[in-house]
C-alpha cells in the first residue's frame, strides 16, 4: 500500500467539480453498508480527494468510505479516511480524504488518468467522458440535507 501525503502527490484542481457516490463501509472498524450520496470532488490527486457535501459526518468514528466515480468512460473505485473537515456553511462540509489504495495495478490507473485528465483540462473545463457536476447534480447535492451521528 502506498503511503503518499498531500505535498507527495501531484494535485488537480478542478474548476468544474466531479460527482461523485459515496457510502459508509466501516465504522469504529466494523463493517457497515450505507445508502450511496453524491458529493463533489473539488480536487484530487493519487493520494486523496478534497470534497464538498452537505453530509455533516462525524471525525471520531474511524469512518472508512468508499468514492465511486467516471474517469473517460471507467467506474473508479476507491476507499478513504477522513483526515480534514471544515465547515463553510451552515449546511456545507469540506473533507480531505486520504485514499487507502492497496492495489498498485489501481493507483498506477489512477495516475493515469490524472495525468491525461490534467492534460485534456488545460483546453476546457470540463469532458464528457468524466463524471463532471453538470448544474443539476451541484444544486441536487447542495439541497440535500442530513446528519450521520
């Protein structure tokens, strides 16, 4: 498993947030199995994503989560810690997730992807083959309110 922090790993911002589903997988190291909710992935990286919802989830739980989400026409399935949580509105979280990605075969796919994603966004804003927020998406997961406790 690799071990990459935030500065090891090179970051793509993104102008147009990818949608993405989420569920819980474990709690307090047990196994659990949520509904999915969409959230946006703002940025990402090799190592992790920085995402916006209004799912105001607990730090002290040891949450395990599981992110799916499209890259050029590709389901990515990947599974993550909280390690950073912000509050930007009353109804609007920010978490950085670390990936916990044992499968090299599925990091080094991940680069890729990054890589050619990093390449194709410097001419436009968005890409059809990729799970982007379309207007829709962003206000669904923005009116969506709920607390997991």
């Amino acid at each position: 498993m690799s071990h990459l922090n935030k500065r090891s790993s090179f970051r793509l911002h993104l102008q147009i947030p990818l949608s993405a589903l989420f569920k819980i997988i474990g709690i307090k190291n047990t196994a659990a199995d949520t509904k999915h909710s969409k959230i946006m992935i703002k940025d990402i990286s090799a190592g992790g994503i920085r995402i916006h919802t209004p799912l105001n989830l607990p730090m002290d739980m040891n949450l395990l989560l599981e992110f799916t989400f499209l890259l050029f026409h590709q389901e990515m399935k990947v599974l993550g810690i909280i390690k950073r949580k912000m509050t930007l509105e009353t109804t609007l979280y920010e978490y950085g997730i670390e990936f916990s990605i044992a499968d090299p075969l599925v990091e080094q796919q991940l680069i890729r992807h990054l890589i050619q994603l990093s390449t194709r966004l410097k001419d436009t804003k968005m890409l059809a083959n990729c799970s982007f927020c379309s207007d829709e998406d962003m206000a669904d997961i923005l009116s969506t309110t709920y607390e997991i406790t």
